[in-house]
C-alpha cells in the first residue's frame, strides 16, 4: 500500500501546513512531527479569525450546478469537507498522545 502523510494545503490564495517544505528559509525548517499542523487554519475553522474576503471563488460541476464562496472559512470547510469524502483517512495517535492522520495515497 502507498501511504502518504497530509502536509501541505491550498486552499484559495492561502497556503496552509508545513511551510518549511517549500520556504527555502533556514529559520523555518520542515516539521518533524507527523502529521498536518496549522495554527492559522484551526482558528480560522475554530473561531474566524483571519476570515477574509475571495475574489469569488466559484466551483462548477459538469451538470452545470455551480457553487459561489465569497469567504476564507466557508472555502476552507468545503476544501476539508471534500477532501474527507474523497479519502479514506485513518486516525493515529503517537507514543505522546497526539493525533495525526494517515491515509492512502489517491493516484
């Protein structure tokens, strides 16, 4: 089985997670820890902090239906929402309790 670990998100014109994986910056070097973190995303989801506005993003389907986001959070949630629908995602824990999430890889 190909496992892949969740590190990186983009979603709208933000990019969420393991920044120190593309910043070619020795002050911010990759995580070590397993996992997706992202302290802007959780309280974004959490508490709407930084919701911003986009320049309407708008998601169409091939029978024509089409859905229009207008906010960060709102994009961010169907970004998550359909991302879990997609994939079959494991929750684990490590040796020191926290979670992260293990998953196949979709190709």
């Amino acid at each position: 089985m190909n496992l892949m670990e969740f590190k990186i998100a983009v979603i709208g014109q933000r990019i969420y997670g393991d920044l120190g994986l593309i910043a070619k910056d020795p002050a911010r070097p990759p995580q070590t820890e397993k996992g997706f973190h992202d302290a802007d995303l959780s309280a974004l989801l959490d508490k709407g902090v930084n919701n911003t506005q986009v320049n309407d993003v708008f998601v169409k389907s091939k029978d024509g239906q089409s859905i229009s986001f207008k906010q960060q959070k709102e994009l961010a949630e169907e970004f998550l929402t359909a991302l879990s629908i997609a994939h079959e995602v494991v929750t684990e824990t490590d040796k020191k309790g926290r979670q992260f999430y293990q998953g196949p890889s979709p190709d």
